[in-house]
C-alpha cells in the first residue's frame, strides 16, 4: 500500500494562497499544509483552517528568506538586510551559517521564535519543512533537528526524491532550457542532502517519509504529472510537494509561483487523481 502525504508549502503567504491551500483540501487531495509563522498572514491562515478545514495537518514552514524575523532584526546579523527583513537570498543564508557559528545560533533562535509563535497560538506542527529547503543545508539541519527535539516535533520533511520516468516532456512549453537546467540541479541537490536527512532525523527520532517528489516541478505540477507519479511510486509513505493558491490580486507578494499556483490548485481537485487506486491518503501525524 502506497501511503502519501500531499503537502501545500507556504500557508499564510497571502490570502490567495491560503484561500487556494484550503480549497485543496475541501475538494481535492491535500492533506497537508506548513504556516509561515512569521507573515502577516499566518494567524487568519490558521484562524480559518480551524473553520474551514479541521483534518488538515499543519505543520511548519521555517523560514530565513521572507518577511521579517520574529526576532529583533539586530539579533540576526546578516541574514538580515538594512531594512531589517531576511534577504531573499539562500545564498547569503547558506554563506552565513557556513561561515560564522553566531549565525547558525541566530538561525536557532529564530526557528525557536516561529515554533513558540505556532505553541503560542494554539497550534502543535504535525512537522517541520522549510521555505527553499534551507533546513537540509548540512551546516542547518542539525539546527532544524534539534529545535524539532526540543519543541516535541516528531517528524520532518526530507527530499529523497524519486524519478518519474518521461518527467521532462510534462514540464512546460514555456519553460526554457535555462528553467529546466535549474530545476534538474536543485532536484539533484535535494536529494543527495534528502537523503542525508532522512538518515540523520531517523537517527534522532524525527520520522520523515521513504520518498518525495516535488523539486524538479515547482511550479509545473499537473494532474497528469500525479498520475504518473502516484504510478510509479514505491510502496511505503511518500510526500508530494506542491504550491497551490488562487490568483494573486495585483502588487502582493512577489514570487515566481505567482501563475502557476491556480493550476497547481487545479492538479490536486482534478477527479482523476482523486480516484487514485492503491493509495491511502494520510499526513504527517500518521507517521
């Protein structure tokens, strides 16, 4: 039996996004979500899915590249800009906690911040992932896995991700070579530090899934896509990743997700991967 988790990065982005995230849940396959706890977003984002979507798993989406810390700005150094928001950089973030133990100690104390805003606010994480993956960095993840420890969060995310046999001619028309180059690396990345992870997290404690699917198509999952991969997963518990929301009124948040999250929303309430045999949906909780 093949056991997956659809999970819906970025929760409380906007209320596009969360509106979107929360009708993937009602009418489609999503079971899952993470909240960025440190948007403005994120309280109504948790407010409505406690109206509107009580089955959800919301975990967290640890974040060092969007908004504005919890933390005060002068106690994050460089990973903060003159304005005192994160630099939309991974770059500067893997550079900084490369480089300087004071930045990986920020690092810990912001994470910290974001889970005692989550307790604070009522909300137990099912897990931790991370707003472009920056907990599996290897000088971050035994960060990550240690605040997981000490707030009590039992599993995580890790991108052991699986190949889809003929993935590529699924991707877009319009994505250029350039496109399709970046994804292919991030993909390969991903998995060599997913699966790091995986071995780390499981030798402290923290489950996380056998598999994972969703890096070299951010942005490009379609329903056929989850056909296909639902095909050809192996058994076991997977996650699926995906970025699903409506369409962003004008001026909001900037993002290259910002077009395909409506179709992304429509991959997941598409009926045909809704009827999937063989497959249990569950979330992380479930673990």
């Amino acid at each position: 039996m093949k056991r997956v988790i659809v999970n819906a990065d970025d929760f409380g982005w906007s209320e596009a996004v969360t509106n979107g995230i929360l009708q993937g849940h009602r009418s489609g396959v999503l079971t899952s979500t993470t909240l960025m706890a440190n948007l403005p977003g994120a309280e109504a984002a948790l407010a409505a899915a406690r109206r509107e979507a009580p089955g959800l798993g919301i975990g967290l989406h640890l974040n060092l590249t969007e908004g504005r810390p919890l933390l005060p700005a002068a106690r994050l150094g460089a990973l903060v800009n003159e304005q005192g928001e994160f630099r939309r950089s991974v770059t500067a973030v893997f550079r900084a906690a490369s480089w300087s133990a004071a930045a990986r100690a920020a690092v810990a104390a912001e994470w910290e911040a974001q889970a005692a805003w989550a307790a604070e606010h009522g909300l137990r994480p099912t897990h931790f992932d991370s707003h472009k993956h920056v907990h599996l960095y290897p000088a971050l993840l035994p960060v990550a896995i240690e605040v997981a420890r000490r707030r009590g969060v039992k599993a995580m995310r890790t991108t052991a991700e699986i190949g889809v046999a003929g993935l590529a001619a699924l991707l877009p028309a319009e994505w250029t070579s350039k496109d399709r180059l970046r994804q292919w690396v991030q993909e390969q990345v991903a998995r060599r530090w997913g699966r790091a992870a995986q071995k780390a997290a499981r030798a402290a404690g923290i489950v996380t899934t056998d598999w994972f699917f969703g890096i070299r198509a951010t942005g490009a999952v379609t329903a056929e896509m989850l056909e296909r991969v639902l095909a050809a997963a192996p058994e076991g518990t997977g996650e699926i990743m995906v970025h699903p929301g409506l369409a962003e009124a004008p001026g909001g948040r900037p993002t290259r997700l910002g077009a395909s999250r409506p179709k992304e929303l429509a991959a997941i309430v598409d009926g045909r991967v809704r009827a999937a045999g063989g497959v249990t949906w569950i979330t992380f909780k479930e673990l």
